[in-house]
C-alpha cells in the first residue's frame, strides 16, 4: 500500500470496528477473514480492515460476552472460527448504533457547507 493511499484511509473511532463486527455477525456466523471482507464490500472499499485490528476486536467482544466462536470449515475446507453474535451482543448492537446513528447525525448537520455571502 502506498503512502498515498494510507493517507486517504479513513481512521476508524475506537469502538466503530467493534459495532461494526457486531452489525456483520447480526446476520449470521463468519469467520474472521469474511468479516474483514464483509466489511470492505459493504463500505464499498472505504473501510479495509487489517488483521491486526480485528483479531484483537473479535478477542475483546469474546471476552465481553457479546460474541462467542466455534471451530469448523471454510468455504475453502480450511480449519477456521467461526464467530457469532450472542443475546447481549445483539443488545449492544441495537444500543451502539443507535448511539452512532445520533453522533453521525449530529456531525453531519455540522458539516453542511457554509453559503457564500457568509464567507
């Protein structure tokens, strides 16, 4: 990846990756790899989720209980984990994006642009 393209990536506020986890398992169970993927597709290539980032998040939302994992198959028939969303994780889901639904909101009606005669 080139600097240029570090630079135009945009930096996700601690707590986003977690919710947005939570949202892609909401729909069924994947494995990491698929989430990161998942991820990518619906951000329409925005958002590239680094391993780095999100086994640690899938380690942090096993351990709140708002995830739990199993081992089984790929789509490859390669070993993997598959992770899925747990009663409260749904709770916490419906919360925090509600939450973020209100911040997003918020900023947005900041940033609309200024008209001209008040430059």
């Amino acid at each position: 990846m080139t600097t240029g393209e570090l630079d135009s990536q945009l930096e996700l506020l601690q707590g986003t990756l977690d919710l947005l986890i939570l949202q892609t398992l909401a729909y069924g169970s994947a494995h990491g790899h698929a989430i990161a993927r998942i991820i990518q597709q619906r951000s329409e290539e925005v958002l590239q989720v680094g391993h780095g980032s999100l086994y640690p998040a899938l380690q942090r939302l096993l351990k709140q209980g708002l995830i739990v994992a199993e081992d089984g198959l790929s789509e490859n028939n390669r070993k993997a984990r598959f992770y899925r969303l747990t009663a409260k994780g749904r709770k916490k889901l419906t919360a925090e994006t509600s939450k973020w639904q209100r911040f997003a909101s918020a900023v947005a009606r900041l940033l609309v642009p200024v008209p001209e005669q008040n430059r």
